[in-house]
C-alpha cells in the first residue's frame, strides 16, 4: 500500500469506492463528488490522499479540507477539516485508514491548524460522523464528540396541498434577483459566516432567486430560507441523497429569522413557505438537513432520517 496525491483523474474509482462502502445509504454521483472533493477551493492537496495497492488500485481515501478563500465572510482560518476517509471494506484493520488519518493531521497541523473537526466542512456532505459509521475508531485516535446532528423527512401525498401562510403585515416570496444584494446585505448582517458564504456561490454560479423564500416586513427582509430542487444551480446538501428516491427530492434550509423580529412564530412560517413553494413544484418527498430542532420540525411532521455525531481533536 501506499499513499499519492489527490487527483481527478482517479475520480470514477473514488466514486466507485464510495458506492461499494456507503452507496446503500449516501449513494454517490461523480458530479456531487467533482463538485465537492475537486472544484472546493478550501481542498488541502496536501491533507488529502488516495491510497493505492499494488497493483495500483484505488483502496481508501482522504479528503482534507482548510478555509483558503479570499471572500469578506467570517470563516474559521485555523480549523481544518477532514470531510470524508474511507476505506474498502477487505483492506480495513490493516493500517490504511490510520496512515491515511495521520498524513492528513500532521499536513492540516503543518498548514497552521488548531484543531480538526469531522465534517461540516465548507462543500461538506456530513455534518459528523455517520450514525452507521465506526465513531469509537476516530474516539481512539483522540476525536471527542460534542453533539448530534440531523436530517429529517417528510413524505407528501399527491392531494397533500400546502399553502402560504397568512400573517399580518408581512409577506412570503422568492427572492427577486433585483433584490440580491440587499439579501446579500441581509445575511451579512444577520447571519456572517457559512449561510452568507453558500448564497454567494449560489449567485456566483449563476442562481437566479428562486432558491430562496423571503419575509418581508414593510417591505424590508427579515427572513429566510433556502429551498432547493433538481433544478438548482448546485448540488445542494439537502438534496445530495436524491438517488434514493423515486421521485424528485427537495430540501429546505438553512433558514433563519432577523433576531430583533423573533417571538412572533415566523420560524415556523418560513418552513411553511418554503413547503408550500417546493410542493407547488409537485415535490413530495422534502428534506431538512442538519439539524438538532428535531422536535421544532416534528411539529410539521418531519421525522428523523438521518444522524450524525459531531467531533473534533485540538491539535
């Protein structure tokens, strides 16, 4: 066995791996995977490897991941992340994944990092470690846990209709692209960070508005949610599972309300909106992803799906 570099030319055999390990339950398209693993700017070549045997085939992987892009949001610029190890199922307990582990943490130590976390990585598709996953080998090699995550279901029937909330003196639309950059200003100034980073690359790689439910008060945003579909611009992480499904899939969030308009349940009412514009488009199975208000959204009759355990190691 050895370790080489992380390259796109090896990507239907990373896919491939992917799906022969996790494609029954996270199942794998060379799209996502490019998009995510390859087109990332905040990919850590150096963190990241592929792990061949000797005939050359591809038998695990690393992807690992620090924050290296010039953009005014707020980003966390010492931590690292390790978005996804694997390795093939007759080569385990042999040393592979621990080798594959170690180079990735001593690169992101290298590179400046304070400490690691498994997942939620910009362009991530975990927000932790898989519930079906091994978590005690990442607890033996000094990873602590810190918390659950979530991704919760609903399936619709076709005459399940929703509408818009009705609620005094404010609105539920789409987003107008001629009103972009005073969402943009919104969530710069409401919600820094990841949520104004994903809306970015939404308008960067072309989105047109119809991403995102807006609540309007006397004509100013005070809310959000981001929806997303087949039809999306990107692979949106509430969507990357869609293959499991017969029918088109759609997601909500993130989402989030201006903290000086809370208390007047329009949380509730932007999932509402987002529900009722995704199932005007005859979606009927919606996913919400990452997330721990699983008794918030149990109120709308979204179920537990998917869980993930949060980790991280002070380097």
């Amino acid at each position: 066995m050895k370790l080489i570099a992380w390259h796109v030319e090896r990507l239907d055999e990373l896919v491939n791996l992917w799906n022969i390990e996790l494609g029954s339950e996270f199942p794998m398209r060379k799209e996502l995977f490019e998009q995510n693993s390859f087109h990332d700017e905040n990919v850590c070549h150096e963190a990241s490897r592929i792990a061949v045997d000797e005939q050359d085939r591809v038998i695990g992987f690393i992807v690992g991941k620090r924050w290296q892009e010039e953009l005014s949001v707020p980003m966390k610029e010492k931590t690292g992340w390790i978005q996804v190890i694997l390795v093939h199922h007759e080569y385990r307990d042999q040393g592979v994944g621990s080798a594959l582990l170690r180079h990735a943490e001593e690169a992101l130590h290298s590179a400046g990092m304070h400490e690691i976390l498994l997942g939620k990585d910009p362009w991530h598709y975990f927000p932790g470690v898989p519930s079906q996953c091994k978590e005690t080998w990442f607890e033996e090699r000094g990873y602590q846990a810190f918390g659950k995550e979530y991704d919760m279901l609903c399936r619709y029937e076709d005459d399940d209709t929703k509408a818009l909330p009705s609620i005094d003196s404010v609105e539920f639309s789409l987003l107008n692209f001629e009103d972009r950059e005073h969402f943009l200003a919104f969530l710069h100034r409401c919600f820094p960070g990841r949520w104004e980073y994903e809306a970015l690359h939404y308008f960067q790689r072309g989105g047109n508005g119809r991403e995102f439910v807006v609540l309007k008060k006397e004509n100013k945003i005070i809310g959000f949610s981001r929806i997303n579909d087949a039809s999306s611009p990107l692979i949106a992480q509430n969507v990357y599972w869609a293959p499991l499904f017969n029918r088109e899939l759609g997601g909500i969030g993130p989402l989030g309300i201006d903290s000086t308009e809370r208390g007047s349940g329009y949380g509730i009412a932007i999932v509402e909106a987002a529900i009722a514009f995704l199932r005007s488009r005859n979606i009927k199975n919606i996913v919400i992803d990452w997330t721990g208000l699983v008794d918030f959204y149990r109120k709308l009759d979204y179920e537990v799906w998917k869980g993930y355990t949060s980790y991280r190691k002070l380097l």
